[in-house]
C-alpha cells in the first residue's frame, strides 16, 4: 500500500527512482480524505458524546500504524484538555502494544512534529488515562465495566481479534459508537458495520445494530487520490507501463484515469487470468 503522506509520528516516505514498470494501489483514487484539523475536531464530538452519555466509543484498528496514530491524535486531544478527566482509553491488543514499543524505540524515524513533542517532554505514543490491556480475562472484564471509555482492538476489519466480543457487547447500545478508521474489504464484518446492516453475526449469534457507526478515512493507510498523485508525479518520468491494482472495479478504473491524467499513457487495469509479457 502507498500511504498518505504526512502522517503522524513518522517522516515522510521517500520517493524510488528509475522505475519503468509500475504497479499502484488503486484503494481511494477515487476521493479525497478529509484533514488532520477534521480528524481531531470529530474525536472531540466523540468524547463529548462518550462522556455525556457514560458510554463506549470502540474502535476496530489494525496493530501496526493505525492504532498508533490514534494514540497520537488522543494525546493531542488530551494536551489540549480535550478528553475529558473520566473517560480512560484502553489498548486491547498484545500486538499493537508491542507494536507501539517498536515504535517508541526508533524515535529516528520520526517526523518533526514528533520530534518537537519530545524534546517538550511529552511521549506521543502514551497519555494519561490510557492503558494497554493484557490478560484475556483483564480484556472481557470492560464489557461490564461502565463508560465512558475507548477501546482500541484488533483486529481492523473485525475478522478476529479481541474487538469481536467488545462489538458483541456494544453494538445493540445505541449510546455506543462504533468508529471505523481502515478500509474495510467486502464480506468483511467491518464492511457489513460500514453499510449498517440491521443485524451483525458475531460468534454465531445474530445481534441488531444499534450502536452510531462513523467512519473517519483520515486515518487510512492508502493514499487518497491526490497522494496517489503527488507520488506519481515524483516517480514517473520513467514509467513506460503502468498496472492499477488492489482496488474494487471502479477504483481501479478511476486509477487508470488518474495515470493518464498525469501523463502515464500506457496504463491497464489487469484483469484476472491475463498474462502480460515484460521486455
């Protein structure tokens, strides 16, 4: 996947040289996600309503990247005395609190702002009020335990993971809130939370939908139409055919516009059973 570019915590990519035969995600070639400035202004509705309502916001992220830049964005929010004082925040998944320990050891790799937290005295990757949770056990226990409170679990598109019986206990709340920040695939169950199907099979047991479903794509780690762009447009002068992949139908085709549009001529979406011959 490309990412976004300017991304918390980390710096940006860098750009290949010399490429002649190009193979591009296609994800969201066809939309723009909204900013960082959106992003934190709709975590702030959210703790509002958690808060006012002692309820749960939960959010299904992958372990690696997303669940760190939520932590980041949560500290931002509680430097700025935006999260309210009772509500905690919970990391529920082994790997993203080994993840996050990676992250926390290779501080070069971070970006400026990043940077500049740190030399503050301020760690992004913790806060105050949040807590990486381990047992199995220590995990079921906050399905009784009243909000408010954010649980981050994996795994991203509720396939598995501990976030399957946090979604079993919240979802028919309709104080809940349930935030989806990842591309969810078809036939997923995060896809079926995205459409807001009325009811959602977990473990085998139907349980109706009545938790608010929002969906912020800032978050995501495939590049939005205008970062597949800026990319292209650093890396192409060499390019003499190009293949728009990883998308559904439409998103590969509007790569396939997009790659012309930036003077990528010979541009394809691939389709299955086709060969190709490279020279």
């Amino acid at each position: 996947a490309l990412g976004q570019p300017d991304q918390p915590i980390l710096r940006h990519y860098e750009y290949p040289t010399g490429a002649d035969i190009l193979l591009i995600e296609s994800t969201y070639a066809d939309r723009y996600h909204p900013s960082a400035d959106d992003v934190e202004m709709r975590l702030t509705g959210y703790l509002r309503h958690i808060n006012l309502y002692r309820s749960k916001l939960i959010v299904p992220a992958f372990s690696v990247g997303r669940t760190q830049q939520i932590i980041y964005y949560l500290n931002r929010l509680a430097a700025q005395g935006k999260v309210p004082r009772d509500v905690q925040v919970y990391i529920d998944s082994p790997l993203s609190r080994k993840a996050t320990e990676i992250y926390a050891r290779h501080r070069e790799v971070y970006n400026e702002e990043a940077r500049r937290m740190i030399a503050a005295g301020t760690d992004p990757l913790t806060f105050p009020g949040m807590t990486f949770v381990g047992t199995p056990q220590e995990s079921m226990a906050l399905n009784d335990k009243p909000g408010p409170m954010i649980i981050i679990a994996a795994s991203g598109m509720c396939e598995g993971g501990r976030v399957l019986h946090h979604l079993r206990h919240g979802i028919s709340n309709p104080d809940n809130i349930v935030l989806i920040v990842g591309f969810q695939a078809e036939n997923t169950l995060g896809r079926r939370i995205v459409e807001r199907r009325e009811t959602l099979k977990i473990f085998g047991e139907e349980i109706p939908l009545r938790a608010q479903v929002e969906v912020i794509n800032a978050l995501s780690a495939h590049a939005d139409r205008a970062g597949l762009a800026e990319w292209l447009d650093e890396i192409k002068d060499n390019v003499r055919q190009a293949f728009a992949v990883h998308g559904e139908p439409e998103k590969v085709s509007a790569m396939v516009d997009l790659l012309k549009e930036h003077g990528v001529s010979n541009a394809l979406a691939p389709q299955p059973g086709q060969t190709f011959v490279i020279s």
